[in-house]
C-alpha cells in the first residue's frame, strides 16, 4: 500500500502494538493468521455525503489491496448515519492493518466521522 501521510507517529505505534496484540489474542484463541480473510474497516458518518466524502479522501491516500472494496451503508433513515466500509481480503498483519486503520482515523477526523475499528468479515475466522 502507498500511504502519502507520515506513518512514523507515537499514533501509528501504538495502533501497531494495538493490533499486535489483538492478532495475538486471536491466534491464542485457534485461528490460522497464515490464511487470506475479509477483513471490514468500518467508519460511521454523520451523512452519506460525509461517507462519500470521506471515501473520496481515502482513495487519495492510496490504493487498497488488490480486491479491496469501499461500501457505503446508509442508516440515516432509521438511524441517522452512514457507514464507510472498506472489506480488504488479506492475510491478517498487524502493520497492513494499522495502516488502514490509520488511513481511516486520519479521514475520520478530516470529515467528521468516528472510526469503529475493524473485524474479521466471517465470523468463523
């Protein structure tokens, strides 16, 4: 992935360690890290304009994985917000996913948005 925003952050760290230790707990528990799996980034916005927006933003930050896809969910009818999805199938690295992760936030703050974190798309993972 090309980040064009500096990575080199007390911030990025300590996601890092984050997710380090997350993976870790997840291989304790008996899942196999070694094998590709849909992994969800998820942001909610208060719009879809602002998930539009924000989309737009992440695409200028650099590309996703080959197969990544951005998905808008608008829940402003009933919920009154809107979240970006980014669903990357990838082998689970805690530095790939700190920087989406970090991508995400950084967006996030640009257009008001609030960074859920991410999530194995298939709970059997």
């Amino acid at each position: 992935m090309n980040t064009p925003f500096n990575l080199d952050t007390e911030f990025f760290r300590s996601l890092l360690s984050e997710n380090k230790q997350v993976l870790a707990d997840i291989a304790t528990g008996g899942v196999d890290l070694t094998k590709t799996v849909e992994i969800e980034f998820v942001c909610e916005f208060p719009n879809k304009d602002k998930a539009l927006q924000a989309r737009t933003e992440m695409r200028k930050l650099g590309d996703l994985p080959d197969e990544g896809l951005y998905m808008i969910a608008d829940h402003s009818i009933n919920a009154g917000h809107c979240n970006l999805l980014i669903c990357v199938p990838m082998v689970p690295e805690p530095n790939a996913i700190s920087e989406l992760e970090a991508r995400l936030t950084h967006v996030a703050e640009v257009c008001n948005g609030d960074v859920s974190g991410w999530e194995f798309a298939d709970a059997n993972n």
